[in-house]
C-alpha cells in the first residue's frame, strides 16, 4: 500500500545509487493500536503509555539486524552522555569498537575547563578561546560552549563524577597554559578517565542503554530523497563473533574520536583510527578544518631508546613541558643546540614552535628524533620532579640523569572533523555528531587545553533536543532493513590468505603513517603535500589491487581492511585540507604561505566527493559500484 | 551551511603579524601564529608556585611524589591538603600546571 490511510502520510520515494525504492508501507499510529506489516519481516512494539510518542521499540533479536531508537557510534564522554539523556525517550544502542572505557576520553588526563569561579567571566573563556583558536572559532559556538559548560560539569557530578576539591568545599580550579583565569576541574591526574567511569556505571544501570562492545562500525546506512540525505543506521562487524551486525535506528549520533594514527607517533590509543570521520564523508557528509592537527612537541622517542620496547609503544609517553621550563635543553643529534636557531625564547619558546623547530630539524637531518638534555641539573632534583620520566627511561637502560632523552613530536587532537551546527547537527539527517570526530567551530585553528571534554559535553546535550523532535516528527518508517546490501565476511578466503591481508595491510599502514609524518607533519610546504597526495593515492591504490588479486570482494569486510579505508580517507582529507589552507594559521604551518592571511580566515570546507574515481575505500561498502 | 561562514569576532589587539621569532644564521623563521602565555607570565607563574614551596620550609623542592613531603596537612582525616592551594586529596608536589600543561612526575597528560 502506498501511503497510510487513517493518517494519511504519503509514501515517499527513495533513492539509493540511482535505484529508486518505494516504500511499500507506512506505519500507522494512533493512540488505540501500533501495527506495522511488511513482506520481510515483523516488528513488535510495545506500547507502555497511551501517549503515541511515547512509544518504544523493542529490540527485535534477529541477530543479523537491531531495531533502536537511537544508535551511538562511540563510547567516549560524547557518546555516554547522549546516550543517557535520550534512553529517556527510547532505546539506545552504544556501539563500540573494543571494550567500552577504550577511548580518547579515558587517556584525557588533564581536565575539563569552564568558568566556574567568580571573578571569571564567560567572555574570558572565550576570549582566550578565540585567541588560541587564532580567531578561526566560531564566534556563536564559542559562546554558546563556555556559557553552557558550568551546567554540564554540575550534571557531570550529580552523574557521580568525582573532582577535586578545596578546603573551602569549591571545586578545585587549576590553570593551564592558554587561559587567563584558574578554570580547570581535574579528578587528580585522571579526569577522562573518571568522568569516563562515572558516565559508564550510570550507562550500566540504565535498562534503556545496551552496549554492544567489540562492534566496529563499518558504514553508516543512507539514503536520498532528491537533494536531502537520511542516515537510518549503521552496519557494524562485531570482531568477537566475526559477524555483520546490521543497526537500523532514527537518529543516530557519530562520536567515534580521532585519528591520531594516521601519524607513528600518537598519544591516542589504538582505536583511534578517524573511523567517523571516514564513514561521514563516505556517506556525503560535510568535512571541516581537517588541517588541524595538534602535536605535542616531545613524546618518548622509543628509537632513541638503548633497550628498544619489544612491542610497539600503543600511545606516547609525553614529556612534559616543565622538564624544558626547569632548564631542559634540546639539541640535534649533532649535539647541536638548534632552538636559539628559530626563537629567542629558545627551550621557553612556545608549544607550537617548539613542535616546529624539532619538526624542521628532523626532516633538515632526515633524522627520527631529537635529544632532550636535563642531566646538567642535580641528579636528586630530577629523580624528584621527574620519577615518571625517570622510571619509563630506566626501563630501557636510559638514564635522564646522566643522558639526554630522545623526544619526538606526537598527533595528539584533531581540532577539525565533521562540520556541526549548533545543535551537533549535520547535513545528513538524522545524523549527529559530538565530540573529537565533530567540528563543531570552537577550536578554530588551535584546541585551547581542556576544551575538549568541554567541547564532547556540550555539543552531546545540545544534540539531544534536535535528535528527539527528529525521532518523533519520523512517523515511524521502518526501513526494508535490506536495502542495502550486507557486508560480508572473507569465508571464502583461505585462512593464510586472510592472515597474509592482514600482514600486507600492516606494513601499508606503517608506510601511511610514514609519508604522513614525513611529508604532512607540523612544517608543510605545498610540494611535499603535493608528494603526499600523490604517494598515499598510489599507496591505496597499490593496496586495494593487492586485496583483489587476493580475492578480496567489494563488500567485504574486517577489521584491518576497514580500518586501512578509514586511515586513508582521513589522510586524503588531512593532505587536501592542508593544500587548501594558504596561508599558516595555528596548527597549519606552510613554508609556502608562512605568514596570517587576514582574508584567509574561514574553514576549511570538504564538500561531498563526486562519484568519479572513487577508490573501494572511498566508497560505502553496502553501495554498488559504477 | 552558511552559519559556518558567519562573521568571526576580532580582537584589534590581536590582529596583525604574528609574533616572529629571532632568525640567526639561515633558519628560518618558524614563528608561531597562534599565541602562548608570554614568558614572564609563565615564569611569574612558576615563581609564585617556587615561593609558595620555599614557604612551606626549606627542602621541600627535593620532596617526591610518594607521600614523604609535608607541604600539606594530614588533619582532615589522612586525606592530603595543599597548603598553598587549600586543594584537598589533590597531587603532592610541584603544581602540575606549573608550566602550562598538565605534568605529574614528568609526564605530560594534557595541554
């Protein structure tokens, strides 16, 4: 039947890659009876209040395929704090990639800012903000986070996040670099990792919220209608049981991170691989500002080390700051001292140059990391302002006492990401997005410290009004849940085939992550990005001819292989966003165009990719080629 | 998305040419476009953090991390408080913001 009669909703008529799907039902709601029939499949719903909006549906068990209200791409602080607002008007999945508290959330030590005291004020924040941010920020977004921040942090502790505390019983402030007031709420050293805790025990007892741990998310499911794009869900692969698992949902929220490992060295754990950024843009969504990508100056470098790690260091080991501030010199492995070369404040120099200038040394000498020397110093002093440092070193026979450290920069934040509006919303409908995989506008060109939490907290509240109205204007359209056809698993493949993809998938990773840092690292210049572009397409290429030969299909999945995709997406956007950018403004430092451009200053827009030669990767898997 | 175009907010103060840093030799000038608090700022920071040690007696530079330094309290119950800043339960030691970001033992967590 084509449309409904007693509430008379016309069918609307779909498109998807230049097929066009009717709808074939509708389903009728009024407050006497639910019932929805299709020639696939039947849904039960449960009515437990008279209200039609207040209807829930309840998850339908076909293994393959879950029935939710609403569907979390991410567990970090975005996604848990959305998903405990909205289980109160239905059902929520939580999708994860690994276990649940495996996040950028929970290695964000430091803090979460927000004006908080008195004599601090909303225009400071955002003034410092805006100042870090280079005046690349968006004025409004800006505004809105530092007004709304106090709200949040006091929602954060009625959840049951524990901060620390005064003697006078007021939260303990603490001040970074960057801000002009005493703004940061901290647990101890361990604020991500707290705020995560207390949002997950609280996502734990809520029985509107199920977690689906070990669930990659493979692609999100759309569809077109003329000039508009509907976002009805997500296929994910769970990777304990190796199967496809099918999410169909009215609104779905991407909170899915960063991708710190495009670079070698990050400070993000191992999930962190721009998955969210990859499948937004994949299924047409607006990118921004992906040019952005913030470093720490010194990280541990493990090559320097005398005993290597004998496994791959997962996330950096960042040297702090005070180690230079305390008197710390950096020199090249020339014994060079090179910062009084690029700045007269030399080790005192700020973060960004600093970051800079070991970058421009490294790639001048083609070497893998620079020395970092606090042994002129008294040896107690430095055993007690430094164990930390001291004991990770000793580790592997190096003694910061008497030997100089070997540091390399870190991708620490993508400050750019899918564009969001004011609410989190996105060109896609039904689409939102919060946190590090968002670009909300309020970092602009430089994160200023503590903002992210800050940021994630926000945004993923402002979303949920928009994401309700969404769900109840919806009319309850369920979706042939086989519209799009399914990714597959390689059964087909031989097992020594699989494990060779799998190893062969590795080192193309390591050789991205290589031409990234080399060629798009702190200092750019418009030939190596233009060297980038071209050796990561002929690395993809390269790549997707090896996983054919092999036998690999189009709509095949795992977790390497889809990974792989999401790391060259991000590269490609990191590179084309960068060779946008002419002019240097906070993060994006060009040798090309060293200097602000005032008529510069506005995002960095990535519109949708034409269906031109798009690779495999570049593709939603569930989509038949061209 | 024309919200994303809108208009920015300038600070006269702040717009211009970015802070350059000293060239010596054939360096190039790396200067950075976007600001960090001014050095005097930073140390004056790190002095009054200095101070704030020297005042809870001699020595207390050496203390470590693991509980030994009696720059604070243990009235409330066992639970440590910072003389200085009145943080309760909060980390021993110098403050861990001291140079701008955020450091316990030399490791950075934050910035």
């Amino acid at each position: 039947m084509r449309g409904c009669r007693p509430c008379r909703t016309p069918a609307r008529h779909w498109s998807v890659s230049g097929f066009a799907v009717s709808v074939l039902r509708r389903v009728c709601m009024s407050s006497k009876f639910s019932c929805i029939k299709s020639h696939c499949f039947q849904v039960i719903f449960n009515r437990n209040h008279a209200s039609r909006r207040n209807l829930k549906i309840s998850c339908f068990q076909d293994s393959a395929t879950k029935y939710f209200d609403f569907v979390v791409i991410g567990s970090g602080v975005a996604g848990l704090r959305y998903a405990l607002e909205v289980s109160k008007r239905g059902s929520v999945a939580v999708i994860t990639k690994a276990e649940p508290h495996e996040s950028n959330t929970n290695y964000a030590q430091g803090g979460v800012s927000a004006v908080l005291c008195p004599s601090d004020s909303v225009e400071n924040h955002m003034r410092d903000t805006i100042v870090a941010g280079v005046h690349l920020c968006d004025e409004e977004t800006v505004r809105v986070v530092c007004t709304e921040g106090p709200d949040r942090i006091k929602e954060l502790i009625a959840i049951g996040a524990l901060f620390d505390h005064g003697e006078d019983g007021n939260l303990h402030l603490a001040r970074e670099g960057g801000h002009s007031h005493r703004r940061i709420v901290h647990a101890a050293d361990m604020t991500g990792r707290e705020i995560e805790r207390a949002l997950l025990k609280a996502v734990d007892d809520d029985p509107n919220i199920s977690i689906f741990e070990h669930h990659f998310a493979i692609d999100l499911l759309t569809s077109q209608d003329e000039s508009d794009i509907y976002c009805h869900g997500v296929d994910t692969l769970n990777t304990e049981t190796q199967q496809v698992v099918r999410f169909i949902s009215k609104v779905t929220l991407l909170a899915s991170g960063g991708a710190g490992h495009i670079y070698p060295t990050t400070t993000n754990p191992l999930v962190a691989t721009g998955d969210g950024v990859a499948m937004a843009h994949r299924a047409q969504a607006v990118i921004s500002n992906m040019e952005f990508v913030q470093f720490h100056p010194t990280a541990l470098a493990d090559e320097g080390l005398p005993i290597k790690p004998n496994k791959r260091r997962e996330n950096a080991f960042l040297i702090t700051e005070a180690v230079r501030g305390d008197g710390g010199i950096l020199y090249n492995q020339s014994m060079q001292r090179f910062m009084p070369l690029y700045d007269e404040r030399e080790e005192l120099a700020p973060r960004d140059v600093v970051a800079r200038s070991i970058d421009d040394q490294l790639k001048k000498r083609g070497k893998k990391y620079v020395l970092l020397d606090i042994s002129h110093k008294p040896r107690q002093e430095i055993l007690a302002h430094f164990p930390n440092i001291a004991a990770e070193c000793l580790q592997y026979g190096l003694d910061i006492t008497s030997m100089p450290i070997p540091v390399v920069p870190a991708a620490h934040y993508m400050c750019g990401g899918v564009q969001a509006g004011l609410h989190g919303e996105t060109n896609i409908k039904g689409l939102y997005v919060a946190g590090e995989v968002a670009c909300t506008g309020l970092h602009g060109a430089n994160r200023l410290a503590s903002n992210s939490l800050l940021e994630a907290l926000v945004f993923a509240r402002r979303a949920v009004r928009p994401s309700i109205d969404h769900l109840e204007c919806l009319s309850l359209n369920i979706q042939d849940s086989n519209m799009w056809a399914r990714p597959v698993l390689p059964l087909s493949l031989k097992s020594n085939t699989v494990r060779d993809i799998m190893l062969q998938t590795r080192v193309i990773r390591t050789e991205l992550q290589s031409i990234m840092w080399e060629s798009v690292g702190i200092v750019r210049s418009t030939s190596r990005l233009k060297t980038a572009e071209w050796k990561i397409g002929e690395l993809e290429i390269e790549w997707e001819k090896f996983l054919f030969r092999q036998g690999w299909e189009l709509t095949m999945v795992g977790l390497e292989a889809c990974e792989m995709r999401n790391l060259f997406c991000c590269a490609k956007l990191v590179v084309n966003s960068a060779l946008a950018r002419r002019e240097s403004r906070g993060l994006h430092f060009t040798e090309d165009f060293p200097y602000l451009e005032e008529s510069k200053r506005k995002p960095t827009i990535i519109l949708p990719s034409s269906s031109l030669k798009l690779t495999w990767s570049s593709r939603q898997l569930h989509k038949e080629p061209h | 998305m024309a919200n994303k175009l809108r208009r920015l907010l300038v600070f006269s103060h702040d717009i211009g040419n970015p802070r350059v840093g000293l060239v010596l030799g054939h360096a190039r000038s790396l200067s950075s476009s976007s600001p960090a608090p001014p050095e005097a700022e930073r140390r004056a920071v790190v002095e009054d953090e200095k101070k704030g040690e020297e005042r809870n007696g001699p020595g207390s530079e050496g203390r470590k991390v693991d509980g030994e330094d009696e720059e604070g309290d243990d009235d409330n119950g066992g639970v440590y408080a910072n003389k200085v800043t009145g943080e309760v339960g909060g980390p021993r030691g110098p403050e861990p913001t001291r140079y701008g970001d955020w450091e316990r033992g030399g490791r950075c967590s934050d910035f």
